[in-house]
C-alpha cells in the first residue's frame, strides 16, 4: 500500500527559503504523477504544483510559478517542493498526493487518489 508522508513545514520570515519533502513507499511505486496542494484555512485546496514520473515534466499554479520547484530524488524515493520568495499568502497546509491511475494532465484534486497527512507552512510578515 502507497503511503505519503510530507515534511519539512515551519515558521519562515517573509522573503525567505523552505523546502518540502515527500516520502513515499510502497510497492512498485510508479504513479502517472505527484503533485504538491496547499489550503489555507476559510479556502479551498489549491493546486501548487506537479511531477511528471515518467518524463520528468513540472507544471505549476500560476500564484508559485517562478518562485516553487518541485523535484525528484530517485534514489531517495522522494519528492521535493523548494519554496522561495516566500510570502504571507504562501501560509497554509501543504499536502502531497499522487496519482496511480488516472494519467491526467488536470490536476485538480479528484485526480489524485492517495495523499499524505499535511505539513504545515506559516510565514510571517
């Protein structure tokens, strides 16, 4: 059985650095995709951003673009989310989640069908 476990949250100043991580195990683990949500408290989980297994490919909202980098250690099993420029608005619970069987290229939230417990994110003004 697939499990995700996020870590790496924390409290960080406005303009600073964090980077996520997301282990994964289980089985002939080969996912069409992982991908990074985040949901502040009052809203919705929003999409952050995704990792291609098999051709490496990201894709990114459009609030971390330029600023997030997801990535992949193979040996490692693992799953990045560097996170610079960080600001207030950034603040929320980060999950990670992936998708085994349904391949698409919308990533939203139905697409993915096993997700880790959260890691919390806080910046500060």
């Amino acid at each position: 059985q697939v499990q995700l476990v996020e870590s790496g949250g924390g409290l960080v100043q406005a303009g600073g650095s964090l980077r996520l991580s997301c282990a994964t195990s289980g089985h002939f683990f080969s996912p069409f995709s992982v991908g990074w949500f985040r949901q502040a408290p009052g809203k919705a989980r929003e999409f952050v951003a995704a990792f291609r297994w098999s051709s490496r490919r990201t894709y990114y909202g459009d609030s971390v673009k330029g600023r997030f980098t997801i990535s992949r250690d193979n040996a490692k099993n693992t799953v990045y989310l560097q996170m610079n420029s960080l600001n207030v608005e950034d603040t929320a619970v980060y999950y990670c989640a992936a998708d085994q069987y349904s391949g698409s290229y919308y990533y939203t939230q139905g697409t993915f069908d096993v997700w880790g417990q959260g890691t919390q994110v806080t910046v500060s003004s």
